[in-house]
C-alpha cells in the first residue's frame, strides 16, 4: 500500500471518529434536551432506518437467499451476510466483532446467530461525551434493521451481555426462522378443467 493510500484510510478512519463524536454530542444534546428515553428512541430509530438501508444492499448484492434444502449451510450464508452489514455499518477499525452460527439443528432452537462484540467505537464515543449513564444500545434495532433488509424473519432478538454494562463482551443473539429463505409463494389462479 503506498503512502497515499495509507494517508487517505486514516483520513477515512478520522472522519468516522468524526462522525462517531458528532453522533454522541447529538445524543447528549437530545438527552439533555428532552430526556434520556427521547434520546435512546431518537437513536434506535435512526439506526433501524440505516440498518434496513445496509441489509437492502447487502441483499441486492448477494442476491436471494438461498433454499438448498441444508440449514446449516443456508445459515452460514445468512452469517457470512450479517457479517457484510456490520462491516459496510462499522469499519473494522470502529470495532472488533465477530458473527457465528451456533445452533443450526432442526426444531424450534435451530436458527441461533450469535453476535460477539468485544470493542464498539460508539459505546466509547457516548462515554467520551458524558452520556454513558442511562444510554441504552439500540444493537437489537440494528438487527431488526439488518434482518428486514435481508428479508429474513427474526423469532429472537436479545442481548445476552452489553459492553455498556461493563461486561467484555456483547453477545447478541439472533434466531432466525427456519428455513432462512421464504416459501414459494402459492400461486392463488383457480384451477381450469381440461
């Protein structure tokens, strides 16, 4: 990588940081403002609409999702693709997370994507600007957010632990329907006699 190419990703990074630091001002503003609870549904709201904008893409991009008749596999593009959105989301360098499919068997468990999140710029940025207390992630609207956009129907969406609270890690959970792809849909013509 050449020096200018080096400069202009830590250009890049430092504009995210950037807007990272504005977001959390915003946050602190609106929550001083008009309370803590306006501020954490302001802010999982808007991250829900750029969330869905992130799946739609990914989804354009990737293309249906696929039914080949294996959950597993079928699963393990789904994680591939949420992958993609935390990464077109949050830079790499924002964040430190990884995504994997833990439970892919058949019945009412089957479908478990689990989300480790061991850094998160914004948690960092929102404790910078004073605003940590009462501040509430809207990671499982992000989800919702992501999974709309995938076309993909979520029967859990739960934090299982948060950096926010101290814990090392957030560990989101995600169990998605099983199968990943929607039926066919039926075709509803009436029938002709021949």
């Amino acid at each position: 990588m050449s020096a200018d190419e080096v400069n202009q990703r830590a250009q890049t990074v430092e504009a995210y940081r950037l807007w990272w630091q504005h977001d959390a001002h915003w946050y602190q503003g609106v929550a001083s403002r008009f309370g803590q609870q306006a501020a954490n549904e302001l802010n999982a709201e808007a991250l829900r609409k750029v969330a869905l904008h992130v799946g739609q893409r990914v989804a354009r991009r990737s293309g249906p999702l696929p039914d080949s008749g294996d959950n597993g596999k079928d699963l393990e593009e789904l994680r591939r693709r949420y992958d993609e959105c935390g990464d077109r989301m949050f830079p790499r360098e924002l964040r430190n997370a990884s995504t994997e499919v833990e439970d892919e068997g058949e019945g009412e468990d089957a479908g478990l994507i689990v989300l480790t999140l061991r850094r998160n710029f914004a948690i960092t940025m929102v404790r910078m600007a004073g605003s940590l207390e009462g501040y509430q992630c809207p990671c499982t609207d992000i989800h919702a957010g992501w999974s709309e956009g995938l076309g993909v129907t979520l029967t859990e969406n739960r934090a299982e632990s948060c950096l926010r609270d101290g814990d090392k890690a957030c560990r989101l959970l995600m169990r998605v329907a099983t199968p990943v792809a929607p039926p066919a849909p039926v075709s509803s013509a009436p029938a002709t006699e021949g």
